[in-house]
C-alpha cells in the first residue's frame, strides 16, 4: 500500500488549500484515514481522520475550518482548509490503518505554508 499526497503549497492568511491523497491497493474503503501536520520543531499531531464509515474528528486548532472527506471510488482522501493561519504552516502527512489510533501506512507529507 503507497500513499502519495499532494495539494500544498505556500498562501496567505485567510487562503484554502485542499490536500489530496490518493491510496493504492484494494482496500481503500476499509481504512480509517487521518491527516496529521508537523510544524518545525513541534511534535507530530493529528488534525482530522475519517473513519471507513465516514464518522469524522477534527482537532480543536482545525475544527470549522478544515474538512476531511473520502472517494471511495478514487481511493482518495481530502483535506480542504479554509481561513488558513499562519499557525497552520507544517508538513502534513496522511496516513491509513484498520481503525482507532493505529495507522500502518503513510504518505511522504506535502508542505503547507501559511504566510503573514
């Protein structure tokens, strides 16, 4: 299973970016899917997952600006953020697993950078 994300890149404050990340293999639709960021000297964290039932969670940093989604029929995971933050400047991985905290695959992260 490889995961290949893209969709970042460099906006200013108040921008939308949508992050996209598309997953090989068969079993896209029984994966719990996550977004997680890393900004420059900061821990890993997680900013929103969707379950293979659509059940959605979201950081409290992130919540009513970013939308996670899936298509299932593109093997696709999306990341749409709105009124971007120079806060929300990082690395953003996704990442696969069979549920709850454990996610076994991960994409290469595509970077995100808010400016002033």
């Amino acid at each position: 299973v490889q995961l290949q994300a893209s969709g970042g890149g460099l906006v200013q404050a108040g921008g939308s970016l949508r992050l996209s990340c598309t997953v090989s293999g068969r079993t896209f639709s029984m994966y719990t899917m996550a977004w997680f960021r890393q900004a420059p000297g900061k821990q890993r964290e997680l900013v929103a997952r969707i379950t293979s039932g659509g059940s959605t969670n979201y950081a409290d940093s992130v919540k009513g600006r970013f939308t996670i989604s899936r298509d299932n029929a593109k093997k696709t995971v999306y990341l749409q953020m709105n009124s971007l933050k120079p806060e929300d400047t990082a690395v953003y991985y996704c990442a696969a697993g069979p549920g709850g905290a454990v996610y076994v695959y991960w994409g290469q992260g595509t970077e995100v950078t808010v400016s002033s």
